[in-house]
C-alpha cells in the first residue's frame, strides 16, 4: 500500500473550494492507495500522472520503489496543466 502526501499549494485549494468537493477529492485520493495504476492516467511528455475528479484534476507523482503518492497540485480542469 502507497502513502500519500500532500503538498501546501493542493492543500490551500482544498481550503478554497466547498467542504463537499474537498471530502470527495481527498476520499479519492485515499481510495487510491492499494492499486493507484488502476485509476491514474499518465501525462504526456512528463512523469507525472493524473486522476479526474469532478470537474477537478489531481497531479501526482508515484515512487513505485519508496511506496509514496505525492500530491503536486489540484486545480479545475481549465486550468490546472497551465502551470
């Protein structure tokens, strides 16, 4: 099983966004710790993957040696590849 860590920058968009869509986001993010291949997509040209949510999209990075999920950023789907 994978831990998780969040960085800040997801954690103050969780802070910004309803209390309703933060718990589904975040039970999300948890549900996927067993098998986190199985639900995320990879991004193109980078090593990172993402996971759908909503109207929103998580950007992670996996360390399949160390078992860590690393959440980098959440923002809504417009905009959240800008970066």
């Amino acid at each position: 099983m994978y831990s998780i860590e969040i960085e800040n920058n997801a954690e103050k968009f969780l802070k910004k966004i309803s209390k309703q869509d933060s718990e589904i986001i975040l039970k999300k993010i948890y549900s996927i710790r067993k098998e986190p291949f199985k639900y995320l997509k990879r991004l193109r040209g980078q090593k990172l993957w993402r996971l759908r949510v909503l109207k929103y999209r998580i950007i992670v990075d996996v360390f399949v040696s160390r078992g860590k999920i690393i959440v980098l950023r959440i923002g809504h789907r417009k905009n959240v590849y800008d970066c």
